[in-house]
C-alpha cells in the first residue's frame, strides 16, 4: 500500500525530471540561438555589405544578392573564399579586403586577370571608400559602408 | 554585448552543465530507488548509482579544469543517456549492472582522457594508415578466431575473448575507419571542391582516387556482411561512408550512386544471403512468424504498446519476454516502462547530440579533416541509432547492433564515449586561430 503510492511518487518523479531535462536542453538551444543570432547582426551592421552589380548598356544595376564586409574579407573561386567568385576568369584566391586603421584597403593576390577598381587595374593595395566598384572577371562589387 | 560574453564565456556553460547533470543524477536515482524499493530489502544494489554519480562528477570537474570552452550539451546528454542505459540494464538483468557500472567508469575515463588532452586525437590524425590496417587485422582475426559470450551454437562470432574479456573488433573499427577516411578525404578536399566550383570537372570527380575508396568500402562492407553475417556492422560502415563522402564533395551523385549499390547489394544479399532473406521476410510480415523467426520483433511491438503514454513504471513491466532485451532491443524495454515519453525523449536526446555534433563540424569548416572527422564521428552515432531504433519500431528490418550509450556492451558503450570525447576536444577548438 505505503510501497506503491511511493513508487508511483517516483513514476511520476522520473517522468518530470525527463520533460524538465529536455526542458532545459531546449531552453539552452534557443538561448545560444538567440546570441549567435545578435552577433551576426552586430557584425553585419557594424561595418557594410558588397552589393553585387549588374553591367546594363554600361550602367551599373544591383542585381540584389549581397555579402557581408567583413575585416578580412577574401574573394576568389574556391569556395573557401569570404566571397566566392562565380567566374572562369577569377584565380582560386583572387583580391582580398582588410581593414586596417580604419580603413578598407583592396589587394589583389597575383591573380591571373587582375582586379579593377572603378575600372582601373589594381596594382598595389588601394584604400576604397563607399561607392567603389571592385571588378573581377566579369563580376562586379560595389562596396556600400555603414557608418556608425 | 557580444564581447562581454565573449570575455568569460565559459561561466554559462559550466553552470548549465551542472544543472543538466544534476537532473540527470535525479533521473537515475529515483529510477534506481524505485527499483530497489521492488527488490525489497536484501538485494539491494546502490553499486551502478554510485559509480554514475562519481562517474558524472569527475567527468565534469575535469572537464571544466581543462577544456573550459567545450560544448556544454554534450556530455550531460551522454551521461542522460547512459543514466538511462544504467537503469535500465540493472532492471533487465541485474548480473551485468556492475559490470557495465564498471565499463561506464572506464569509458567516462577514456571520454575525459580524449577530451581532455590532445593524445587521442592526434593519434587518429597521425598513425591513421597504422590504426586502420590494425583495426582491419583485428576485424580479419575475429573473422578467424572470433567467438559469441552467450556461448550459443550459431550466433554469430563477433567477439575476440581474452582473460574472460569480449570486445567486437568492429566496435574499433568504426572510429579508426572514420579518421581514417576523414584524412583521406581532407587530402583530396581541394580536388573535391575544385570538381564542386568547376562542373566543367565532372570527369575528375570519377578518378580512381577518389571511386578508388568507395570500392574499397564496399568490399569491407560484403566481407563483414558474407564472412560475419553481420548485417547492421556492415550497413553503419557503408552508410556513414557515404555520407561523409557527401559531406565533403557536396555533390547530391554521391548519394544517388551510393543508393544504387546499397538497392543492388540488398537484392543480391536478399537472394544469397539466408540471414538477410530470414530479416526481411520477419520485417515484411512479422504476424505469421510470431512464434518462430518472428518472436523478438513481435514480442518487442507488444512491450512498446504494453508501454502507452506514461508506461508502466520501471521494474513494473515485464519486458523479459524480449529476447536480448538488454542488448539490441532495450529500446522495448525503455517504451514498455517509461512509456512513450521516455520512448520520444530518447531519440529527442540523440536528435539534439546528433545536431551539436554536425554543428562541431560546421564550425570548423576551414580545417577540413578536423570538420570532416567530427562529421564522421558524429554520423556513426546517428546512423546507428537510426538502424536500431527503426529495427525495434519495424519500420525497416532489424539488424542487430547496440543503441549508442543506452544498450548493454561494453566494447560499444566504450567507443561511443571515445568518439564524444574526441567531439568535445574539438568542440573547444577556435575555429578563427591559426
């Protein structure tokens, strides 16, 4: 009598415990969800984007797909690149973007076809500021810099 | 915001760990009351509790002393589960609780060891040739000398024994095979992903190097199913290599080739192979066989049904009719006496150590064998669980192979706890440092 009420104090024990475990593990998900979530906006505001542009009848339009900017930014055909380049004409790494004293310099890594910038060839490293347009291949980039 | 928590990130998730340990250490003791209170005075055993708890406590302690940035959900969930594999092994068979009380104290030392300091790990990255030739040797011997504990003429012989030991070769072999072929695939990542950017590449792709391994596979694969008869060994091996291969070459013709050979091995093993044509035949229509080849798939559908929504209380079912429920089919026994609750928290559990598994991989994408072996590592546990689960439930045909951390065997509860060990080492690596 005594025995069985005991025993089911502890059923019913064991099954809260298992929904406050799965609780808790939940609970543990949404939170680190919710910091990378905040992180990733804090990056993403904090200093810009490249926007992809589009060549009509000489006229640049953004075609819409963006990436973020980040401090080091390498863009290039493999896809281990910050940015990979969709073009036969761009080398594995091809540029990268670093900031560096508060301000964003654009390289190019010996590629094979160069990059522009504005349409000139990028020769040594060159400090680029919003509304530049960084070229490889094909491709087009417009830098676009939040200022805080 | 972001910095301050960077700052001391590990104050959080050293008290979550605690938290979720603590209430898996209440899990396992009114579990364990419970049963001891259905024994009765007498024959009562505190033994296997006693070792979780020290088990569960060192674990941490050492864990948070030496690698403070790991994953905080790992080894709470691993120490639930084989809380529950604890509980449930003494209630099923009462003479093999000290003994996997014993195994679980080993493996959460070789879990800390591998965690904890950089041995284990290295060892996979640098002696793989070695590692994985002696894992084959070791798999060749107990195909020669191999043995069955349970003594019974026919079972098959798995085993190698030594000093009244048993360990299954093929346990070994699932983590030396995975750092094996995540290396390999790391060398041949950048071909891999030059064949992904280029499609013009296609013909690369089909180059010995890298159909090479998938032949050699395949091969183990048939050796283990033809000479071992062991069905769900070689499915986890084939599977997991398979996606691994997926994993690192991105290209969805992997998993289509790789379905054809299973479909194409699975049709000529159902017509030469009596083991595999017995399996389906019980999957396909288990009602007609209940009293012959039949008799532990349907006795473990009745225990789950037994079991309803809350079952029926641990110690207060009567799962034994289940033959080896202790071992493949204790996932019966969890839904005849935790019910349906205690039957979804185990694959929720081993959903959420599957997905903070891939997630160690996807961090650390710039590495590709670090990536790459915790994938593999990772996959093993999810393919398995996956097999055996669906194998008990019948929603495809039973092999026979363990439930990661849950069923009991020490070989495998050892192996798993090395394999989220080596997760949890590199859990806590940085993915952004040089």
């Amino acid at each position: 009598m005594d025995a069985e009420l005991i025993l089911f104090g502890l059923r019913v024990a064991s099954a809260v415990l298992i929904v406050v475990f799965a609780c808790v593990i939940g609970w543990l998900l949404v939170r680190e969800l919710r910091a990378a979530a905040a992180e990733h906006q804090v990056q993403r505001r904090s200093f810009g984007s490249l926007v992809v542009m589009f060549d009509v009848d000489s006229k640049m339009v953004p075609t819409g797909k963006r990436f973020p900017l980040l401090p080091t930014t390498s863009l290039g055909r493999s896809p281990t690149n910050t940015i990979p380049v969709d073009d036969n004409f761009a080398s594995s790494v091809h540029a990268t973007i670093t900031r560096r004293s508060d301000q964003w310099w654009l390289e190019d890594r010996r590629s094979r076809n160069g990059t522009t910038l504005n349409g000139i060839p990028v020769e040594k490293p060159a400090i680029i500021t919003h509304g530049d347009i960084i070229g490889i291949g094909k491709m087009r980039y417009m830098i676009e810099l939040m200022e805080n | 915001m972001s910095s301050h928590r960077s700052l001391n990130p590990s104050r959080h998730e050293a008290v979550a760990e605690r938290i979720l340990l603590v209430i898996a250490g209440l899990f396992v003791v009114v579990n364990l009351a419970a049963l001891n209170i259905l024994r009765g005075v007498g024959s009562q055993d505190w033994t296997p509790i006693l070792v979780w708890i020290a088990a569960a406590a060192g674990g941490h302690l050492v864990l948070e002393r030496r690698l403070p940035n790991h994953d905080p959900l790992l080894f709470p969930l691993v120490m639930m589960l084989s809380g529950f594999g604890i509980a449930v092994i003494d209630r099923l068979a009462p003479v093999f609780a000290d003994r996997q009380a014993a195994w679980l104290l080993l493996s959460t030392a070789a879990l800390v060891f591998s965690a904890a300091w950089p041995t284990v790990l290295r060892l996979l990255r640098d002696y793989r040739y070695l590692l994985f030739f002696g894992g084959l040797g070791l798999l060749l011997a107990s195909f020669v000398f191999g043995v069955n504990p349970s003594g019974q003429p026919g079972a098959p012989t798995l085993w190698l024994g030594a000093f009244g030991l048993y360990f299954q070769p093929a346990e070994i072999l699932k983590i030396v095979l995975v750092a094996f072929l995540a290396s390999y695939l790391a060398e041949q990542f950048p071909l891999l992903s030059s064949a992904r950017a280029n499609r013009a590449l296609e013909g690369s792709f089909l180059s010995p190097r890298l159909i090479g391994p998938v032949l050699l596979m395949w091969g183990i694969c048939l050796l283990v199913l033809i000479w071992q008869r062991d069905l769900g060994a070689a499915l986890v091996f084939f599977l997991v290599f398979l996606l691994l291969l997926y994993a690192a070459s991105g290209r969805l013709l992997v998993l289509v080739a790789g379905g054809v050979l299973i479909v194409a091995a699975g049709v000529l093993a159902y017509s030469t192979f009596p083991v595999v044509t017995q399996r389906v035949d019980i999957w396909i229509d288990p009602w007609s066989r209940a009293e012959g080849s039949a008799y532990q798939i349907v006795q473990s559908l009745i225990a789950v049904s037994a079991g309803g929504a809350f079952g029926q209380g641990i110690g207060q079912g009567s799962p034994a009719y289940v033959p080896v429920v202790h071992s493949d089919a204790v996932y019966a026994a969890v839904a005849e006496e935790w019910g349906l609750l205690g039957a979804a928290f185990i694959v929720l559990m081993l959903l959420v150590l599957v997905a903070r598994g891939l997630r160690v991989g996807i961090r650390l994408t710039d590495r590709p064998f670090s990536a790459l072996l915790s994938t593999g590592l990772t996959l093993v546990i999810g393919v398995q669980s996956l097999l055996i689960l669906g194998g008990v439930m019948r929603l495809i045909p039973l092999t026979g192979i363990t439930l990661p951390f849950v069923s009991y065997g020490g070989s495998s509860l050892l192996v798993s706890f090395v394999m989220v060990g080596v997760l949890l080492r590199l859990s806590a690596e940085d993915p952004y440092a040089i």
